[in-house]
C-alpha cells in the first residue's frame, strides 16, 4: 500500500470533494438532463434561479401551506434547493425545502417522498415530508417546494462506541426497503453517471483554467476509462432504492440514534454507495471502521465482494461530479460566495494532481475483502 493511499480518507478529503456541507448540498448527480420538460418547468433566469425567493415570498409561501408562520425564519446550510427554518403561531416550526427548477421532474420529487414516507412507515429515522392538502409537493409562485417536520439533532460522533454498528443496522434497514422495487423515475447510477456526463461538463466550463484543460482531460478520461472498467469486470452490482449522498452532513444522531434527511439525490444504485462514504484515514482505521458498520448491516442485510470493489471507482465518481456540480452552478451566485477557491487556478492544479492520485488507486488491491 503506497503512501499516497495510507494519507487518502473519505471521499475527497482533498481539494474540492473535501469541501463537504454541514447539510443540504447535493453532489451525487450534477444535474438532470429533461426535468425541466417533464414536469419541473425553470424561471426565466435559471442562472439565478431563487433571485425572487426573498423572506417575504418564503413567508407568503408558508402562510398559503396553511402553516400559520410566525415571521421567524432562518436560512438552513443550503446550495443546490433552498432550504428554511420557519416559526409557526402556537404550533412547531416546520422546515421548507425550495427546489431548484429544472432539475427534478414533478414526478422524480414525488418519488423521492414516497420513499421517504415508505421508510418513516416502517419506522426507519428519516426526514419524510409533511402531506398537507392531500399531497407533499405544492407550488407558490414560481417556485415547486415541501414541508418538513423539524428534526432536532447532534452532528455525529461515529467514533462512540456502537456508533458505526448502529449507523450500519440503520442503513441496512433502509435498502432492505429499497430492496422491494427499483425506482421508475428517478435515475439510476451507471452510463454517463459515472462520471463520463461530468467530465463532459468540466470540459465546457470556464472555470477550468486554459493551462490545466489538457491535463484535466487527459486524466479524467484515463480515470473514467478505470471507472467503466471496474464496473464491468466484476459484473453489474444489483441496484435498489438509495439514500444516494449518505455521508456525515446527511445524518442528525438522536437519542435512539442517526435519523437520515436530504433525500434529494436518491438513486437507483449498489448498496456501497450508501456506505463508503463513512471511511475515512489510513488503511488500518478504514479497515476497522468497516468492520463495525458491517457488524451492524449484517444483521439485516449482505453486500457481495463485488460491490466492495467499488469504494475505490465510486471516490473517483464523487471527485469527477463534485467540481462538475460547481462549475455547472457558478451562475447562481451562492456558489461562488460558499466556494470562493474554485475561481483560483491553484486550486484547479491541486483537483488535477487528486485525480492523478485517484486514478492510481483504481489500479491497487481492494481496500476491504470479503463478503458481507
């Protein structure tokens, strides 16, 4: 095992997949091609697509839910939707969550809550969407949005004993109900979402400096050629329902455990996909992480050795959409106040060179062996 695997944790600790979010951000998928014409109609000016979403219309748009708001209201660590806290009158403050147009169809968000519901049905911890008039999905003005319950929390300590074992008993509970059907609108992970549809975005942009261009493109067809091939050698992963952007910024510990919220990228995909994400340091500790996931996930499900292939190829995914989400939603001017570097060139030379490294560990023996 090199040094440079030995320094490697999570996805992207460095450069711009380590910029992960307290909560809210989304990163798995940079977008969706035809949502817009199948039912999740954009404003006019898509760059800035919540220019009209002041306090007074996110206000109008919970007096008209019915929700009797109070006039208090904050802003929630939010990129990709728009995402509030609002008092009520005599009542809990609720959480609304603003799409963002164009890239969800109505019938990809309705998806999403009913997985959601399906979930909290079977009493797993998750953040499911309020039914207000019959439904879960309204519109006020320009803008498609839903009501939340608000989810008292901690940030996790996964490091407390039992913590990895509970979170593993939790997540294999959730695929076990994603397990029943597959998703028929939403997408699903494989083709140009691994990484191909990014690099073609990357590409375009005028974000990436002239002088590393090449280089980028030189390294990220070699690393989603490593992609594509991991994927094939070992045989298609069976794809259920998943969370699909499972990591620490995802998850509120309470008393009985993690409660799962932003279920805005969920996806068709391999069970790893969900799981991953929760390794992090040198081989040793990633090592003893799994194994106390794994003693929870066991109890109410399996993984075969093939999808523990993947850690490695679905890192290199995440890295490759990550800069393709920023770059793709630099217009909207929230991106460039929360990711004031990704205008730098140095940090551009640092993602290519993270890359490089990347690419070198498709090449390396699995970090995890056996089956599940």
């Amino acid at each position: 095992m090199n040094a440079k695997k030995r320094a490697r944790g999570a996805a992207g600790e460095r450069g711009i997949a380590g910029q992960q979010r307290a909560a809210h951000v989304s990163t798995a998928l940079p977008g969706a091609s035809g949502a817009a014409a199948a039912g999740g109609a954009a404003p006019a000016n898509v760059s800035t697509p919540f220019a009209s979403l002041t306090p007074d219309a996110v206000l109008d748009a919970t007096e008209a839910l019915g929700l009797a708001p109070d006039g208090r209201l904050f802003a929630l660590n939010s990129y990709e939707n728009r995402v509030y806290r609002v008092g009520r009158v005599d009542a809990e403050p609720v959480v609304l969550k603003f799409y963002r147009a164009g890239r969800w169809s109505d019938q990809q968000i309705l998806e999403e809550h009913a997985f959601a519901a399906e979930l909290a049905a079977q009493e797993i911890p998750v953040a499911a969407p309020l039914v207000l008039a019959g439904t879960t999905l309204h519109r006020h003005r320009d803008f498609r949005l839903a009501a939340f319950p608000l989810c008292a929390g901690t940030a996790p300590e996964l490091d407390q004993p039992g913590a990895r074992e509970l979170l593993g008993r939790t997540l294999a509970r959730i695929h076990a109900v994603g397990a029943r059907r597959p998703f028929q609108y939403r997408p699903s992970l494989e083709g140009a979402l691994l990484g191909a549809r990014a690099r073609a975005s990357m590409l375009r942009s005028a974000l990436m400096p002239e002088h590393m261009r090449h280089q980028y493109a030189t390294v990220s067809a070699t690393l989603v050629s490593g992609i594509e091939a991991a994927f094939a050698q070992h045989g298609a992963p069976t794809h259920i329902r998943l969370h699909g952007d499972c990591h620490l910024g995802n998850i509120l510990w309470q008393p009985r455990g993690p409660l799962l919220v932003d279920l805005d990228d969920c996806i068709n995909g391999p069970r790893i996909q969900d799981l991953w994400m929760f390794l992090s340091g040198n081989p040793d500790e990633q090592q003893g992480q799994w194994a106390e996931i794994a003693e929870g996930y066991k109890q109410f499900g399996s993984i075969e050795f093939r999808e523990l292939r993947l850690v490695e190829p679905l890192r290199a995914v995440r890295m490759l959409n990550h800069a393709a989400w920023v770059a793709e939603r630099w217009t909207d001017p929230a991106f460039p106040r929360a990711f004031p570097w990704a205008a730098e060139a140095r940090f551009w030379e640092g993602y290519v060179g993270d890359l490089m490294q990347q690419s070198q560990a498709l090449e390396e023996p699995p970090l995890l062996a056996g089956n599940l």
